[in-house]
C-alpha cells in the first residue's frame, strides 16, 4: 500500500480487516459474550469454515511432492475430511 503522508494507509484492506474481526471474535469469546461455535457461520475464518479448502490445499501440496501422483481426499460419514491417500487406479 502507497503510505498517506509517511504513514501506513492499509487498514482497510482484506488482511487487516480479517485480522481485526479474528482479535474481536477472541475478545468475545474470553469475555463469555459468545462461544467458539457461533463464529462458524462464516463470519471468520475457523477450523470449521476453512476445513475443506485446507484439505484440498494440502492434497495439492501432496500430488506435487509426489511428482504429480493423484491423491483422493477421504471424508467422513460427516462429511468432512479425514485423511488424504494417494489415488489407486
């Protein structure tokens, strides 16, 4: 970001946005104002919301340390991931 006088004019961006919604979602939580389960609705990024997306991520990583081998993302009767192996064909 250009600096606006000399000083930082990003605080309106994406990341610090993000970042200041994730530290009042903190003070919320340690203050017993709310409970870890009520910011997975999108809201933040969570375990929960981010899950899927990490998954696909780390299968990615994984095809590539592996010189390009597939990989299947295994998931749970929950529907969620629970593993990543490589594709047997």
């Amino acid at each position: 970001y250009t600096p606006t006088n000399g000083k930082f004019s990003g605080q309106q961006s994406y990341g610090v946005r993000s970042f200041e919604n994730f530290m009042d979602a903190c003070t919320e939580v340690n203050a017993g104002r709310k409970a870890v389960g009520e910011y997975n609705d999108g809201s933040i990024a969570s375990v929960d919301t981010t899950l899927k997306g990490t998954a696909i991520l780390e299968a990615g990583r994984r095809s590539l340390d592996a010189d390009g081998q597939p990989m299947d993302i295994v998931y749970g009767e929950d529907g969620e991931p629970t593993g990543i192996e490589p594709h047997v064909f």
